[in-house]
C-alpha cells in the first residue's frame, strides 16, 4: 500500500527531501529503506509532475510552491519522469529496512 499527500510547500522531517528546481529533480537519485517517505517540493517557477514508470503512484500537476509526499513499502527501483517535461528523469531506490 502506498500512502501519499500533499501540501503546501510544508517539508516532512522523517523524509527524504528532493527538489524540484531549474527543471531538474535534485538529487535525481535517492534511496529509502522500505517503509520510509520521500517529499518533493516544486521550488521552481512553473508546475511539474511525477510518473512513476511501473504504474506506481504519482502526481499529475505539482504547482510551484506545492511538495508531494509518499512512502514506499516495497524494495525496488522507481524510475520516474516529469508529467509535464518527459525529459527531466529521477530513480528513487528502496532497500529493505
């Protein structure tokens, strides 16, 4: 089960942080232990998205100044792209706890 949220540019503290500036996701990768949460925060000035590419849950729209947040409950890899601009890719890496 995935858990996700939304708010307003709020960053979680038992997260790990990624930002979304200069049309770029930075860092482009991070990794979590299963369980765990990952934030993204839209600090740039046009509005992006996330696509996970195995179907996973993501966010169409993330206007600037928003962050999204979800937890990853299943060891993997998670490549993701931007909704908006295909070419801004990412890979969030989960590890059993």
């Amino acid at each position: 089960m995935q858990h996700v949220a939304f708010s307003e540019g709020a960053h979680a503290g038992a997260s790990t942080h990624v930002a979304i500036r200069n049309f770029a996701f930075e860092p482009a990768q991070i990794t979590v232990k299963a369980g765990e949460r990952a934030t993204w925060q839209n600090d740039d000035g046009a509005p992006h998205g996330l696509v996970f590419k195995d179907g996973s849950v993501g966010v169409d729209l993330l206007l600037p100044g928003k962050a999204f947040s979800r937890a990853f409950d299943k060891p993997g890899v998670y490549d993701y792209v931007c909704s908006v601009h295909p070419y801004m890719t990412a890979r969030v890496t989960v590890a059993v706890r």
